[in-house]
C-alpha cells in the first residue's frame, strides 16, 4: 500500500501535473491510502480559505481513497520515534512523525517530496514523488 503525504495531496488538488500523474500512476499500480492527519492538513487549508469549490474538490478526493486513522498504536510509536529523533537533535515535526507511525503501523509506503526530513524516521520507506 501506498500513502499518499500531504505535499501530493495538496499538489494535485492544485492541478499539478506531476503530482496528478504520481496518483494516477500509483492508483494503477497499488492500492492508496491517506491519513487522517493528511486529511486534516488539507482541510484546514481548504476551511480557512473557505472556497466551498475548493472544500467540495478535497472531500470528494478523500471519499476516493482509504483514510487510515492515527490509533493508540500508532500514537505510542510516534512518541516513541519523536523521543528517540529529539535526543540528538534530529527532530522532525510532530505532524510529520504522526503521519509515519501510521503508515508504520500498516505496513506501507509514505509517498512525499520531503524523502530528506523523513528518512531519519528509521525503518519508514518513503518514495519520493
């Protein structure tokens, strides 16, 4: 499974070519997912510019894909991994390690333009887009 970060997201509902091309390519050959905190980002963006049209595209996009949703699980690994990044002053921002300990906890790839950030986050496998 493939997980689509925020960055594609946003991208695509952007009409960026290269990031619509990415999702039609990974729809073709995997199954593709979003987490609820993807959703989050991107519907805050959409509710504080408040252009129904723009609101309307993002939640018709979510109802297309898989929305894996942050757990006790998936909360315990995030701190677990934040704690282990802080220590030797490797942080990564609590939204980015969230996203990750989800897409852990199922066993999937993280698809993003931020492969450099993320890839500190040990056993994650991120594809850059």
């Amino acid at each position: 499974m493939r997980v689509m970060d925020s960055d594609l997201v946003i991208a695509s509902l952007r009409g960026r070519n290269d990031a619509k091309g990415k999702v039609k390519q990974l729809e073709q050959t995997d199954s593709l997912a979003l987490t609820s905190l993807t959703e989050y980002e991107v519907l805050l963006g959409a509710y504080f510019y408040g252009k129904k049209d723009d609101i309307d595209e993002t939640e018709d996009l979510f109802s297309k894909y898989t929305v894996l949703s942050l757990d006790a699980n998936s909360a315990k690994r995030a701190a677990k991994i934040r704690a282990k990044l802080m220590k030797p002053g490797s942080d990564v921002a609590d939204i980015d390690v969230l996203i990750a300990a989800v897409v852990l906890e199922y066993g999937a790839t993280l698809v993003t333009r931020n492969k450099a950030h993320l890839e500190r986050i040990e056993e994650l496998i991120v594809e850059e887009w």
